[in-house]
C-alpha cells in the first residue's frame, strides 16, 4: 500500500470506540529502510485546536485493519502523550 493511500483515512481506536484523527493530518515515523513504525497523531479539542501540544503515538503493529475509509487501531492502555501524560483506561 501507497502512503498517498493512507491519506485521508479515519484513524479509529477499537477498544474506546473513538475517532483519534485522519491521516494526513498526522506524522509518521519512518525507520532507516522506509517502513513506517510509528503515527503520531496531535491530541485534538474542541474547534481543532491543539491540547498542551500532546500527540499520541501509536506503534505500526497496534494497526489492525485498514480499510477504504478507516484504519482501525488497537490502542492499549498506558500508550503514553508525547508530553509524557497517559490515556485514562
């Protein structure tokens, strides 16, 4: 699959049943051999702006199904905020 194809998609976490935010407006961090190891994705409020500037980062692996619209995610507990805060259970 193509990053363009990614783009756009909503980012859905099973476990909370929770929109976390769309591809492309998140970042990517890409390994030395061009695999994508993890998303960040800014911890967004109210009107789009930005919360302390926190961002959840999701491990690749915890991505279990991306679909024509969606890319599901099963977000454990404990993940923590870029700031080092951690989702509530």
């Amino acid at each position: 699959m193509r990053l363009s194809e990614l783009s756009g998609k909503e980012i859905v976490d099973v476990n909370r049943a929770e929109r976390l935010g769309i591809l492309g407006q998140t970042d990517l961090e890409i390994d030395e051999t061009g695999q994508i190891t993890t998303l960040i994705i800014p911890s967004v409020k109210w009107f789009g702006l930005l919360r302390n500037g926190s961002e959840i980062r999701v491990p690749w692996e915890h991505i279990k199904k991306i679909g024509t619209d969606m890319v599901i995610i099963d977000f454990q507990e404990g993940l923590s905020h870029e700031n080092g805060e951690h989702m509530d259970g």
